[in-house]
C-alpha cells in the first residue's frame, strides 16, 4: 500500500534563506530540522521554521511536487508561502497540538 508524503518549506525568518524538502513523517522531520540532528543546509544557515507545506497521498507524487517547487523563482516560492501563511508563522506547533 502507498504511502503519502509532504512536501515542505522551512524558512529562516520572514522572507530569509528559503529550504524545500520532501518526507512521509512531516512531525519528525520538522523537529529534526529545528534541533539540528543532522548537519547540512538547514543547520549551516539556520533555516528552522516550517512555514508550508503540501500533503500528497503517495510520496511518489510528494517527490514530483518537490522538485517542481525546487526549480521555482524564489519569487514563486514566496508567494505560496504568503497565500497559505501570510505571517510567516512556524507551523510546527499547529501539527503537534
């Protein structure tokens, strides 16, 4: 049976360093992300605040959405951000309560 999976942007602050990820475990990754538990982009540049994300109901699909996010103009990517999360707000909380 398939699994599904979400696509994500992580920020550094309102309109910073912009990060787009693919996981089936949005909860974990997010909390990996924001502890640092694996060294890389998001650490180095302290890109920690979920501030959207998509859910597609097979990771399959979830992969083919991030890469076409990925080759976006920052621009684009600002723009979904702000239609779905005007404020920036860390999403993070939202998915754990």
């Amino acid at each position: 049976m398939a699994k599904g999976g979400y696509v994500y942007i992580l920020a550094s602050r309102k309109n910073g360093v912009l990060y787009t990820g693919v996981t089936a475990d949005l909860i974990t990754r997010t909390y990996q992300h924001q502890n640092c538990y694996t060294l890389g982009f998001t650490s180095k540049y302290n890109v920690h605040l979920l501030v959207y994300f998509e859910y597609h109901s097979e990771i399959p699909f979830a992969i083919k959405r991030e890469k076409q996010i990925k080759g976006w103009k920052r621009a684009w990517k600002i723009e979904a951000i702000e239609r779905e999360n005007p404020e920036w707000i860390d999403l993070y909380d939202s998915l754990i309560h």
